[in-house]
C-alpha cells in the first residue's frame, strides 16, 4: 500500500467521499453502505477527517460520456477543488477508478490529471492505492494501471451502450417491418391514445380525442393559442394526466397545445427516435428515425393537419420567446404570492408589467393583479445595499445531510423493489407486476428528485461559495450591468422572489438558506388604510411543502 501524502497546509488532512451508481443493478444490496463503510475505514485507518459537508453522491448518474464530472456531483467537487475551497493535499474516496470515469481516455486522464495536478490525493478503496502528484512524479509507470482501468471501463461502457442500442433498433425494425404483431411497441402513448390488451391494438380515449379535434378545428379557423388554451381554461376543461402517477398540469398552457398540433400522432404517424450525443458538447439529443404510418388510429383528417402544420410552420417551434435573451433581470425567478406560479412579462402601451401567468391565462385561482416592472427592478436596486447586508450567510449543513440520509435509504429501498418487480414482470408477464413497476419507478425518479435538489443546496451553504454570490449580487444591482448579465447573478444566488402585490412587498428566498427576506415594492393594489403586520406567502415561497399553507 502506497504511503499517505500529507498536506502541508494543516495538521487535520481531509478526505471527501464519492459514490456514484448509473444503474439499479449496480446498487443491489448493501452497496451503499459498503462503499460509506470502506471510506470510513481509509479516514480511520490513515488519520484522515472524513468531511460531510461535500460528501457527494451521484445517484443514477453516468460517468460513461463524463455527465458526472460536467453536471453532477463530481462537478460541484471539482469546482470546489479550482476555487481552493478544498484544501491541496485532501483526499478523494472513491470504490474504483471508474466511478469518477467511463469516459473516453483522453476525457477520463484529464480529469485525473486534473485532480493530481490541483493537489489531490485519489484514493482507490479496493486496492488501497494512494495516487499523488509526489508518488507518480518519483514513479511514473504507477499511472500504468490507471490508464489500464480507464480503457477498459470505457469499452465495457461502450460495448453495454452498443447492445443496447442494437436490441432497440431491431425492436423497431420489426416494428417498421411487421407491425405490432399483438403485443404494444410502447405503453407511453400521447394522452388521447391508449393500449387494449383485450382488442390488442392502440384506441382513441373518445373525449381526449374530440379535444384534439378541437383544437385543430380552431387553430384552422384562425384562432391562436393563447385564446384556445384561455378559452379551455375557462371552461375548466381538465387537463389530461399520463400514465403511473405522472402529476397532472393544473391548467392548459400554449406550449403542450403547440405540442399536440405539431406531433405527427393526431395523423396515426409514429416517429420512432434514436438517442446520439454531439460530440464535442457531449449534449443527449434525440434523432427521428423513419416514420410508421398508421400505428396509432387517427384522431384528425389530413387535410386539416397540414393546413394547421403549415399555418405553425410560420412560428418559433418552442414560443416566440424561445432562445431570446431575457428583457427582465427577474425572469425565471418571479412568482406570485397568491398561487405561487411563475409572473410573466406584458406589455401595454408604453408600460411593462409583470402579470401572475395563471391568472394571464384566466385560469380559476388567481386574480389579475398587474405590477410595473419598473417598481419591481427599483425596489432591488435602491434596497441592494440593505439586502446584501442583512442576507443569510452560509451556515452548518448538517440538517440537511440528516434529510439526505433518510431520502437515500427511502430511494435505496425503492431502487431494489424497482429491481424486484423488474424481475417479477420479465419472468410472468404480469400485467399487474408491471403495473406496480411503473409505479415504483415513477416514486423511485422523485425521490431521485428531491435527492439532487437536497444536494444542490447542500453545496450551495458553504460561507465561501455564499460570499461570492452575495458580492456578485450587490455589484450587478448596484452597476450599470446588462439585464441578462444581471438575471444570471440573480439566478445563480436566489431561488424565489415572490412579488406580492398586495401587501406592497417583494419575498426574497435565497439558494443557500431557507430564511426569508422582504423589501418594499409599492403597488397600486397595496391597502393603505390600515397598516398591518405583512405575512410571508409560504406557499409560494416554499411549493416544495405540500403541508406548507
């Protein structure tokens, strides 16, 4: 076993922690805790610190083509590491060399050099090796295995990938070359559409299906998509669930009515896809393959399908705002304090307001309640200075860990009854057992869920990483900064500002604490008769609890 290198910064040398798993069979059994239990062990046994507040997990993550040190966990340690939170001379826990990579050699070597070079000491726990800037300086042909390790995750990763892909294009060779055959190519079918295992073949839902002609009937008529989303709105239309227990949208919006009029499925056409990647962003893109006509019963005639294709055809495919730069420093991030959905931006006349966009789209639970954007970007600016300073800072992450902790066993033992049943419905076929399944693997995504947005605010507390953000904040609002320069600051600090027209007051939820702070922001809604103590709208401020009134 390799000697241990010591930072010669600190006494107290630290280690941090990395678990990744990308597939349920590679989390079968007590692997987390293994894993946990061998880091522990190493910090032990070499008088390491095991450090918690970084103790990252990628859950489902994969290091195949690098998404995990881009987005992931290893991401968050990475840039911990370049901004010298992480001290040099700490350690890096990780089972095998390729948790941190699958990726291509020259991907995964520079992400190790990267590491050795920043002052890291990797640790492999399952051989007990020690890999340091000084030991491959003085022993060059140690990185040898390394290299070995890297080459052969890659291929393995790559021959699973290309059997994969492989039983999936033949799947829907079969399906372009001889149909169904009586068994579903898929049981995710567009919502109108549905699977009869008595009848064996795909049927329209009657009623979702006359919807659908709906609209196409309308957008051929002239009517746009804002007035046929506004009018189903205001008719209390409901809104069509998935399958499992896929949550269902609240009210109907322009861009799923764009969806359904530009899909080739009102027409009986699937379009079945291939999954690639680009190869120098790395970035998952899916690529149509050759259509199938007529596998799905058409909802709509032909004829009125191009004419509504070509009329669309005319406009921006995602929204007319899709790809533009922001024109508010508060986009993405405002939202109304009564229902707590996202503002939107109108204009009208000479003035921008912002506008509640449930209550835009006249939907039931929201009133009309026009704030000028002006107010909203004078309050921010003018209260920069008392904002900043009366800010949360970064504070112990300890609750939080406490969270993460009883979230994981919760997705553990969803990830091995995810597995059961996956068994269970492969061996009998049973309809009910894959039933179940779906169910799991949709409670098994939001657990998955909640675990990454825990994560994400873990890594968010440290008092480092919280000054800077705070520092670029007060700079952006207090400088002659472009609007999308100073959204992005905006974003990157703060997770909600809810603009609550009533009580004259903007709610202030930063990323990195769950206290709350108010400015004023004077509306023409406010009361002024009496001045009351205000309330915080934690609803909108924290959708996240369900028990929250």
């Amino acid at each position: 076993m390799s000697t241990p290198v010591r930072s010669a910064q600190s006494e107290e040398t630290r280690a941090y922690s990395y678990v990744r798993f990308s597939t349920p069979s590679q989390q079968e059994g007590a692997s987390f805790q293994r894993q946990m239990e061998k880091a522990t062990k190493f910090a032990l046994d070499h008088g390491l610190t095991l450090d918690t507040e970084l103790n990252m997990t990628d859950i489902g993550v994969s290091a195949y083509r690098g998404k995990n040190a881009r987005t992931g966990a290893l991401a968050g340690f990475l840039e911990a590491v370049h901004k010298g939170y992480v001290p040099e001379g700490s350690y890096l826990l990780v089972e095998n060399i390729d948790r941190l990579s699958r990726d291509d050699f020259f991907e995964a070597q520079t992400l190790f050099q990267n590491l050795i070079i920043g002052g890291i000491n990797v640790a492999v726990l399952a051989t007990g090796e020690v890999y340091s800037h000084d030991r491959l300086r003085k022993q060059p042909y140690d990185i040898m295995y390394i290299v070995a390790e890297q080459i052969r995750a890659n291929q393995e990763s790559a021959r699973k990938s290309q059997l994969i892909g492989d039983a999936k294009a033949r799947k829907k060779k079969r399906l372009s070359e001889h149909g169904l055959e009586g068994k579903p190519y898929t049981r995710q079918t567009p919502a109108w559409i549905t699977w009869s295992d008595e009848d064996k073949r795909y049927e329209l839902i009657p009623e979702r299906a006359a919807l659908v002609k709906e609209m196409f009937d309308r957008m051929a008529a002239g009517d746009g998509l804002t007035r046929i989303a506004r009018d189903l709105n205001e008719r209390a239309v409901p809104t069509w669930s998935r399958s499992g227990k896929q949550r269902t949208a609240d009210h109907w919006r322009t861009s799923y009515i764009r969806k359904v009029l530009t899909s080739t499925a009102p027409i009986g056409t699937f379009t079945p896809h291939t999954t690639a990647h680009d190869d120098t962003t790395r970035a998952r893109r899916d690529e149509p393959m050759e259509p199938v006509e007529n596998l799905f019963p058409a909802a709509i005639d032909a004829d009125t399908y191009w004419r509504v294709n070509r009329k669309l055809s005319t406009k921006a495919a995602r929204g007319r705002n899709a790809r533009q730069p922001p024109k508010s420093i508060v986009s993405g991030i405002a939202f109304c304090a009564t229902c707590g959905h996202a503002m939107t931006r109108v204009s009208k006349g000479d003035y921008v307001y912002l506008v509640c966009s449930r209550a835009n789209m006249k939907a039931e639970g929201c009133r009309y309640l026009a704030v000028r954007y002006e107010a909203v970007e004078k309050a921010l600016r003018t209260n920069a200075h008392r904002l900043i300073k009366e800010a949360p800072r970064g504070k112990s992450t300890a609750d939080l860990e406490t969270q993460i902790d009883r979230l994981q066993a919760n997705a553990d033992a969803a990830e091995q009854m995810t597995f059961d049943l996956a068994e269970l419905a492969a061996h009998e076929r049973s309809p009910a057992a894959r039933g179940r399944l779906r169910d799991m693997e949709q409670q098994l995504k939001d657990l998955q869920k909640q675990l990454r947005e825990l994560r994400g605010q873990r890594e968010t507390l440290t008092t480092a990483s919280v000054k800077d953000r705070l520092k670029a904040v007060q700079h952006a609002l207090a400088g002659k900064v472009d609007v999308p320069e100073v959204n992005k600051v905006l974003r990157d600090a703060i997770r909600r500002i809810v603009i609550d027209p009533e009580q004259g007051h903007l709610w202030i939820r930063w990323h990195h604490s769950e206290d709350v702070q108010d400015i004023l922001c004077v509306t023409r809604h406010m009361s002024f008769e009496d001045f009351r103590e205000t309330v915080p709208p934690m609803r909108a401020l924290f959708p996240e609890r369900p028990s929250v009134n």
